[in-house]
C-alpha cells in the first residue's frame, strides 16, 4: 500500500502534475518514489545514482513528457528521503547490493498499481546502471534500455585497487564497515566541489540546479560511502562482469571526460551487447542527463529514434 510523500517541487522545476509516494519493499525498507504520468507513449523506469533523490529529475521528466513519456524515479533505500540505515545518515550504505533488487520490485508494483502506460522502458545513471544491469538480467519487463556513465566498475587505480578490496573487506569483519571510505565525508560532491572542473557537468545553470536543492533541502543530502558500501560494490560488479549481456536493445551514452566510473568495463560490457550501442558524448562529463538545454534536447531526440524510431 501507498501513501502520499514529500516533493519539493519549487527545486524540481518538473512537469506540474507530479505525484510523490512512500511504497514499503517486501524487506520493510521504507522507499520514495516520484511519479510524472504526462505521456501516453510509455514509460520511463528511471534509476537515479549514488546520492540521488527524485528531484533531481523534474526537468528530465519535461523532456521526457515531451516526446510522449511518463517517468517514475526512486530514492533507493540509503538516500533521499528513503529510510537510512546508520546513526549518521549522511553514509552511503546498503547491506547488500542485490538489496536494491527488492527497491526495484516495489518500484515496478507501483508504475502498475498507478496504471502508468506500458511499455516500460529503462534509463539508469551511474550506480542505478549496476542496479539496472541486475534487474534486466533478471527480465525486468522493459522493452529497450538506456544507461548513462553506468558504474559498471568503480574507478580505483591499479596500484589502489588490492588495497580497496583488502581494507573494504576487513572493515566488516572487524565491525568498521559502517566507516567511511577514505578520502569521502559526510559532505555531498555538489555543495562541497566549485563548478570549476567539477566531474558532473559542463553546464553551469545544470549545476546550480542540484546545488540550489541541497541547499534548500540539506536531508535529501548523501555523503560518501561506507566501506561495507564499497565491498558490496566491488562483489556486485565482478558478478556481473562475469554475466552475458541480456537479449534486448540497449543504448548507452559516455562522456569523453568520464572521471568516476570505470570507463574500461563500460567499453568492454558494450563490445559483448549484441543489440547494444556505446555513444560517447564529447567532451561530456559523468551526468550526460544534467547538461545544458542544447545538449538535453538532443540526448532526448536520440532516445526518441533509440525507442521509436519512424513511428
């Protein structure tokens, strides 16, 4: 059962006709999730990244109505508004990673439960790639699937990475693994980086957007990992590594200047997609979703071709 939540609106600048609700997933974990029913086309599963919250993506629910589709977004367990599971909420932290699978379920009983238009097509970002690369393996019924910068690995240099898995590892044995991963804070990437060569955008109005809404609204704010986070990670994207890649079309976009995924498994993922294609956006940054209007309107014209071709 649902009931209606939380949306703030006056810093999603998104289509009017938004519903927000709490759904619980079959685990207990209490979820938000964000509903844009504007198109008949279809719609739009969208899976938001790592410290993400379903504001984010009010104007890319515009865009997306304006070629004819509904959206519907989550806050994961662990981020936005959804329930946190450590004392210090500003901790990036799951238990498990296939946890998020249980996020997806309920997330998909509420597009039905809300008559949302089939068909359902994916657009997963970052570490909502992951999640969404484990849900289509597991015949999430989409039609086509869109990712953009998907955390199919996670960017660690050569020498650092033994080390990430070592120290990641005997965190949760010793009762660390709540700590968070060196070099990370309770501080989010957006209020805490200058625009300057941020990893994000090259839009400056794209990036005031997300720092204008933490801003406004501090607790939708996610810091850094936890190291229990960080092995989950690590477990889940060796799987899926291991995993050929589903029966169904797939598009996915990477910035030429990508700094927080690693680039190398999302080349090598998408040379073993059969109905898969790789565009790399020049000189994009991390968030191809959150460019300039310019840059919006043609991610939104090659989805349009991507899913409906001449029709």
């Amino acid at each position: 059962m649902s009931t209606p939540a939380p949306f703030f609106q006056e810093v999603a600048k998104g289509p009017d006709n938004v519903r927000a609700l709490w759904v619980t997933a079959r685990d207990g974990a209490r979820l938000r999730i964000a509903l844009w029913p504007g198109g008949t086309r279809g719609t739009v599963l969208l899976f938001p990244g790592r410290t993400e919250y379903v504001e984010k993506y009010g104007i890319m629910a515009s865009e997306l109505e304006s070629i004819g589709l509904s959206t519907i977004a989550i806050d994961w367990r662990g981020q936005g508004l959804a329930d946190r599971s450590l004392e210090d909420r500003a901790t990036g932290h799951v238990g498990d990673f296939t946890d998020y699978q249980h996020d997806v379920a309920a997330m998909l009983s509420t597009a039905r439960e809300q008559g949302l238009p089939e068909p359902y097509f994916l657009i997963a970002h970052s570490m909502g790639g992951c999640i969404g690369l484990r849900a289509v393996l597991e015949h999430l019924p989409v039609k086509a699937a869109v990712f953009t910068g998907p955390m199919w690995g996670i960017k660690i240099s050569r020498s650092l990475r033994p080390v990430a898995w070592v120290l990641s590892w005997a965190a949760r044995k010793v009762g660390h693994g709540y700590r968070y991963v060196p070099g990370t804070s309770p501080d989010t990437y957006v209020t805490a980086a200058m625009f300057e060569d941020n990893l994000l955008t090259t839009d400056p109005g794209m990036f005031e957007y997300m720092t204008e809404q933490l801003r406004a609204h501090p607790d939708l704010a996610l810091g850094g990992p936890s190291l229990h986070w960080l092995y989950e990670a690590l477990i889940e994207t060796r799987r899926l590594a291991r995993q050929p890649s589903p029966d169904l079309p797939c598009l996915t976009f990477l910035g030429t200047n990508e700094r927080i995924v690693d680039t190398a498994a999302v080349h090598a993922r998408m040379a073993m997609w059969p109905k898969g294609r790789l565009q790399m956006v020049e000189a994009g940054e991390h968030e191809v979703m959150m460019e300039g209007p310019d840059a919006r309107r043609r991610l939104v014209e090659d989805l349009d071709r991507f899913w409906f071709g001449d029709s």
